[in-house]
C-alpha cells in the first residue's frame, strides 16, 4: 500500500489514537480506579480453571504502568509496555509530521506491530502457565 492510501492509513490511525488518548485514558483510569474497590470481578479463567488467560495480569500491568514501576509493569504484561512504546513513538512521528507539512515523515504503521503483539500474549500466557504448571511457581 503506497502513496496517498497509505497516508489516509496512517492518518486515519492518528486520529483513532487521539480518541484513544482522549476517551480510553480516562476510561482506563476510571477502570482501574473500580478494579480497586473490588467491584470487578477476577479472570473467571484462573479462578475456577486455576490456568492463566491470555490476558492476565493486564490490569496490574495497566495500574502499574500508570503508576511510573514500569519494569513491574513489564513483569505483569508486557504487552502493556510495547503498546505504550509504539503508540507514542507513532502519535509524536505522526504529530511532527503533520505539524512539518509532510516534509519530516512519521513512523509508518507496519503489520508486523500487530504481529508482535499477538506473539508476546501467546508467548505471555505459555510461559505464565508452564511456571505454574511444570514448576509450581505463580508468575504474579
């Protein structure tokens, strides 16, 4: 995909990322704010299973992150951490390169980020259930 479909692409992703930022962060926030009265409950998958869900320990991930303990967030999930990471380097290249008129071009969205996410929460989740599984050791 090359040339002006190409720029709607990153363009169009831009503009979803500013309505993440403005919308999604203080949903997460909220978010995480019930998760510490307790009114959600825990991943139905560990407590009646006893197995990790792919998504496990996203949300101590999440908190953690805002919390600036990144390496414990990266610990938790690190799926959490890569996301924030291409996401800003995406928003600000982008932001530079609208603010440049085009002449400094912004990250181009590949699919190998998608790729990689998807790899880190299989390899995530494999890895968390072989520690508790083949050596009795809980990941979190």
């Amino acid at each position: 995909m090359y040339g002006k479909k190409r720029i709607t692409l990153e363009r169009g992703l831009y503009i979803t990322g500013l309505f993440a930022l403005l919308i999604g962060l203080p949903l997460a926030l909220l978010y995480l704010s019930f998760q510490e009265d307790g009114l959600f409950p825990p991943c139905v998958l560990h407590r009646y299973l006893g197995v990790y869900c792919p998504g496990c320990g996203g949300s101590r991930a999440l908190k953690a992150f805002f919390e600036g303990h990144f390496l414990l967030s990266l610990y938790y999930h690190p799926l959490v951490v890569y996301t924030a990471i291409i996401y800003i380097v995406f928003m600000v290249s982008q932001t530079i390169c609208i603010c440049s008129r085009g002449r400094i071009r912004g990250v181009r969205f590949h699919n190998w980020f998608l790729y990689s996410a998807l790899f880190i929460v299989i390899s995530n989740c494999i890895i968390k259930n072989i520690l508790k599984f083949g050596f009795d050791i809980i990941a979190f």
